[in-house]
C-alpha cells in the first residue's frame, strides 16, 4: 500500500465505521468505496446514505482529491492488476483468495464487491487484489451490495429441508444458497456462476441440485437444461443433464484431476447464446508445475511413509478406495488438491529417487491451481494448502469468464 492510499483510508474510516455491518471489517468498506470513487460507480451502502460526493468532499478537506483521473493514478496497483478498460462488473461470493476474480478479471470484469468470513483467507486476499472483502455474507443488508452483471459465487454444499418445494426462494431459508438467491431476486444481475464439487450432481439423492435449480428458474434464470426437465424430470434425468455443467481442470493445459460443476445463469433468452468452453486437448505433465530444488522439509517423514502404505494396503483390505496416490513428473495429471491436503498430502505425493516421496510445495499448490506467478501466497504452509485446496482452478475460470464475456458484449 503506498502512503495515499494509508492517508485516503485513514480519512474515510471514521464515516465507514457507521456502514460497517455485523461481521465486516470497516475498512473493506473503506477500500470499495476508494475503487467506487475511482470508477466513478455507486458504493456500498448507497442506499444508506452513502454517496459518492459526500465521499469526494471528505477527501477534498483532506487535499486527498482533485479529479477523478489524478486519483486513480495515484492509487497502488495491486499484484493481480484489474483490468484497465472494464466490460462487466461482477461480486466475487465466498470469495476464498479470489481464484474466481483472476478468471474474471482476465475476461475484462471489474470487481465492485467482494465477501469472505475467513481471517487468513481475508488477508491472503487483500494482500493479492489489493481489497479487503467485506465478511459473514448472512450478515450483509442485499440493498448495501452495489449493482453488477455478474454474480461470482463458490459456495458450501448444504442439505436443505424435505418440507416440499411450494414457496420458491422461502424453501431454501437457512442455508448460504438462500443469501445467494436473495441477492440475486434484490439485484437482478444479467449472469450468475455458482461453483460446486461435483458431488452436488448426487447430494442427498439429486434433491439439493433440483431444489437449487427449481428456485433459479422460478427466479427467471435460465441454464444448459431444459426448464421442463427442471420443472418436472425425474432426479435421475436431472442428474443426466447437470453432467454437461461439469468441467475438468486437466482440460484446460492444468495437470491436476479436478471436477467441478458450473452453473451458469442467466436472466431471459441470453442462456441460448452461452456455450460452455471447450477443452483444449494439449497434453499435461505434472512436471510443469514443479519447482526445481524443493526444501527438503516437504519429504515426508519415515513415520508418515509407513503410514501411508499400511492403510493403502488396509484400505485394500476393506475394500476402502485407494489411500494415497503418487506421481511423477511423466505423470499426465494429480488427483484433485484439497482443503485437507495439509494434514498428510496424501492425495498428491510427488516420487522422489533414492527418498521418500514428498508434498508439494504451496508454490507448486499455486502453480496446480493455474494462479499467476505474482500470486502471493500465505506464509504459513497450513493455510496456503487451504487456500488453495478450497480454490478454483484460474485457467478453467478464465474459460467460462470468456464465453460469457462474449455474450454479455453481444447483448451491449
Ligand atoms: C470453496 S471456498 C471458495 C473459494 C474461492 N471461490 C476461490 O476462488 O478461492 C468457499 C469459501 O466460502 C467461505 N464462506 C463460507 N461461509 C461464508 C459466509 N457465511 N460468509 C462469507 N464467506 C463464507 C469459506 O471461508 C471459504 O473460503
């Protein structure tokens, strides 16, 4: 942060506190109403008073404001740079390290708004993109969020009530999907991206998937499936056709076995004109994303080595999967990184001669995940595993942010 940045948050800090909801620090208010003055767009809590000249005025007191242009060029650039002429707006929804900003920025998108309740996360975020997300989305009044095309949104896998599907948006109370389908009904953006494991597909019998997509619809978004076959298929048809909505990290050139739904939304006859990106058919090499000369605390210890082994070959026994999975440097592609890989990194081990095998590094983690070189990642190992296990795969984000691009600019 250069020092007009720390002058300007210092100025408006004390007016932010007044608009700072239950769960959210004041300066991530602070920092989207600096990008709000910036873009010349409506900033948080606008509905509560907080407008843009009111902003500039307090600034202008300070001598921190002139024009609109001399105030932009002198903001920070930050690592991950926004882009410089923006086609869409969008709000980045459980928002992790923002694995899903990168994509989007990429395709020209401007991030009006972002939330994440996790502390390390938070900070791994503002220290990348330069915005501190605000916190507990329950927490956040949907007339605060300022306008946008795009809804972003990787969020938890929850049950919901079997109490019948008669009331649309109030069967869904109590779980995050219902804060993300309240924004969606108040702010009516054009697009949505709901990312889940693919395991949503299957979730308590394919009912969290239809209850979902049931709700969307009878908001007035449209997907990839027939609304009839939302509106009255079977589970089993249902499950079919969610399958087109998935997507394969390993291909879009990343050497890593992730499967993840998208469902893309969108408001009216725009769905018809969105396809899916395709894949790219290179070939991957897990030795792409691999460092050099690893630290050698990352070789796993004697102790962890057995260990692994002897439940591989209990697992084997109770018919349990597989245990642990090594790989190579030949070896086409990883299986899928997670939020637990910290604790033993047995999902990816990475052979080694003559040594026990050994972890990733968190760059290779990074590196896994398809984030940029500049990507700044946590200092502690345990949190960068999960940072990066709970997150996207950019290339494959940056894909879909593209295609819908391209439909958003046609409908311009
Ligand atoms: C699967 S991760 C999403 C990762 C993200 N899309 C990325 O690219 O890095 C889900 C995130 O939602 C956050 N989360 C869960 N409940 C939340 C809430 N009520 N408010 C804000 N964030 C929440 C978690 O802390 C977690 O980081």
């Amino acid at each position: 942060m250069n020092k007009f940045f720390q002058q300007i948050e210092a100025a408006l800090l004390p007016t932010a506190i007044h608009y700072a909801p239950e769960g959210s620090e004041p300066r991530a208010i602070v920092h989207q109403w600096i990008h709000a003055i910036a873009c010349e767009s409506k900033p948080f809590a606008a509905q509560r008073g907080a407008n843009i000249k009111k902003l500039i005025g307090i600034l202008k007191k300070e001598q921190l404001y002139t024009d609109a242009a001399s105030f932009k060029n002198k903001l920070p650039s930050t690592p991950i740079k926004p882009p410089k002429e923006s086609t869409f707006t969008f709000i980045d929804l459980f928002a992790g390290v923002g694995g899903m900003r990168i994509g989007f920025q990429k395709a020209g998108g401007t991030c009006v708004f972002s939330s994440e309740f996790e502390k390390n996360a938070q900070a791994t975020y503002a220290e990348n993109h330069g915005d501190y997300p605000f916190g507990d989305i329950t927490k956040i009044p949907v007339a605060d969020i300022p306008d946008h095309d795009v809804l972003v949104a990787g969020f938890p896998c929850q049950p919901f009530s079997h109490a019948g599907l008669k009331k649309g948006i109030a069967d869904t109370r109590g779980t995050l999907f219902h804060n993300i389908a309240n924004i969606l009904e108040a702010k009516n953006p054009k697009v949505a991206l709901l990312e889940n494991v693919r395991g949503l597909i299957s979730h308590d019998q394919g009912y969290t998937l239809q209850v979902i997509l049931k709700t969307l619809i009878g908001m007035g978004y449209n997907c990839n499936i027939d609304r009839e076959i939302i509106a009255n298929g079977t589970p089993k048809q249902l499950q079919a056709e969610a399958k087109k909505m998935v997507l394969k990290s390993v291909d879009f050139g990343v050497p890593q076995n992730r499967q993840r739904i998208y469902i893309v939304l969108w408001k009216g006859r725009l769905a018809k004109q969105f396809e899916y990106p395709k894949a790219s058919h290179t070939s991957t090499r897990v030795g792409s994303i691999l460092e050099d000369n690893p630290d050698s605390k990352y070789t796993i210890s004697d102790r962890l080595w057995e260990g692994h082994k002897r439940r591989k070959i209990n697992n084997g026994i109770n018919g349990k999967g597989f245990g642990f999975s090594i790989v190579n440097e030949d070896s086409p592609y990883t299986s899928t990184i997670s939020a637990r890989y910290y604790k033993d990194g047995s999902e990816i081990l990475i052979e080694q001669k003559g040594k026990n095998p050994r972890k990733l590094t968190p760059r290779e983690a990074a590196n896994l995940q398809g984030f940029p070189k500049s990507f700044k990642y946590n200092k502690s190992d345990v949190q960068a595993y999960k940072q990066f296990g709970n997150s996207v795969t950019v290339p494959v984000i940056a894909a879909l942010a593209e295609q819908i691009m391209l439909v958003i600019r046609k409908g311009k």
